[in-house]
C-alpha cells in the first residue's frame, strides 16, 4: 500500500493446524518476494514481533522465516519495521481484513504443521498406545488397580511405598519368586503378600488398615494410597517387615 493505494493484495486459507505465527510469517514473506520483484525501496510493516524476531535471529527453526531471510539476502531494497496493532493504520486494518476473508475465501495452501504441533500428535498418541498396554498387561496388575490411568508426570510416593503397590519388597512372595527363598508364606502361615501384612497378619496388627471386600478391593486400595496418613503408616509397616524378617518368616525348608 502507497498513500492508502493498494499495490498488490494476497491471501491463502491455511489449515486448522496452521498456527497465527505461521500465517503472520507467510505474510511477510509474500510481501518480501512481491517486492524483490520491483526495483522500488519497500518498507514491509508487520505488528507481529514473533515473526519479526524470527526473521532476524540467524538461529531461527522456522522454514518460512529462513525462506524470508534468503530473500531479504538477494534484495537490498526491502526493510521490515513493526508498527503496533488496532491504531488505525490504513495497512494494517486492510491486512487484517484479508487475513479474516481468506478464512472462507482464500486460496487453500498447505503448510507443514508447527512443530509443537506434530510433537503434540505424538504426545497423545503415544499415551493412548501406553494407556492400551497397560490396560491389557499381565503385569502389574495390582499397581493397575491403584493408578489405573497412565501419566506423565511422577507419583510422588516414597520407596517404601512403592515397595507396598508393586509387591517389590521384603515380602517373602517376593522372595519366592526370584528364589531368594523357598516358601512364600509369612511366619503366621499364610500368602506373605503386601496385603496379607496390611490387613491380616498377627504380627503387624498395629499397622492394620482397613480390609475391604473383595469386590471393593481395587477402589479400597486406591483411596488408601491417595491418604497421608494411610500411606505413612505404610511406610512403617515397611520398615518393621525389614526390621523383623526373622519374626515374619518361617526358615527356608519351615514351610514349602
């Protein structure tokens, strides 16, 4: 635009994906390659800094704004400036206008979706594969009824805790199953299991939680590790199982 004249308008639809940043670029560099073409001094206006900014870092990631750099390295006749949004430039209110009709009337074009974008497909792809095999394992079952929805983000429990779901502890179960020891029974004669200890055995009953009913067992022991209290009384159920090993189970060859 010269004197309020419009020289040369342009506008393409981009896709759903396509993100403002992309589409302030775009701009810029078409008004760049319309005005490599003349051998007029251009000033190109943006009110976006971003994109600006891309444009001048020599460590921009952006495809459009390294495009835009090579050709701004081939014309001496183009500057860019930034002028501020929505104080009633005669430009930039036009260039509004066009941004807004090609949403329905543009030229459909396709640009390659942002990173952040494509890292965010993946994302939750990834998470749905991860919440699929979870679902369907044959390990970890227990710890899938406390935390049954896969994440990111890091339980914040203490080992002694984490011993206590994933049955990865001084539990003679435990120790039966990677042959450390020859039974899997406690000293009072049953399962030597996390819950067994939790909820049944004579030896730690002043540790005892709450045994829920079979049917309830899963949501029961969910609540329990989601309560302060609950899990801080689990961690010293922990500590004196280790403390007591010789107390809670029975010799090797006691009982197969």
């Amino acid at each position: 635009m010269e004197e309020d004249t419009t020289k040369y308008e342009w506008m393409e639809q981009l896709s759903p994906f396509n993100t403002v940043f992309q589409a302030e670029l775009l701009a810029i560099q078409e008004a760049c390659l319309w005005a490599s073409k003349t051998n007029q001094q251009i000033k190109v206006w943006s009110d976006s800094e971003s994109s600006l900014h891309s444009i001048a870092s020599i460590d921009t990631k952006s495809p459009i704004a390294q495009q835009t750099q090579e050709i701004l390295l081939k014309s001496t006749n183009i500057k860019l400036g930034w002028i501020k949004a929505h104080v009633g430039y005669s430009g930039n209110e036009a260039a509004d206008g066009l941004a807004k009709n090609a949403t329905e009337e543009g030229i459909p074009t396709f640009i390659p979706a942002p990173r952040n974008h494509i890292k965010s497909l993946l994302q939750k792809e990834s998470i749905i594969r991860w919440q699929k095999e979870w679902d369907n394992g044959e390990t970890g079952r227990s710890d899938h009824n406390v935390f049954p929805k896969v994440k990111t983000t890091p339980i914040p429990w203490k080992r002694p805790e984490i011993m206590f779901v994933t049955g990865h502890g001084p539990f003679p179960t435990y120790f039966r199953r990677f042959n450390i020891r020859s039974s899997d029974s406690c000293g009072c004669g049953n399962l030597g299991n996390p819950l067994h200890y939790a909820a049944s055995c004579l030896f730690t009953t002043s540790y005892h939680l709450t045994k829920p009913s079979a049917d309830l067992e899963p949501l029961s022991w969910k609540r329990v590790m989601n309560n302060n209290n609950s899990r801080a009384k689990i961690r010293k159920l922990i500590h004196f199982i280790a403390e007591n090993e010789t107390l809670l189970f029975p010799k090797d060859g006691d009982n197969n």
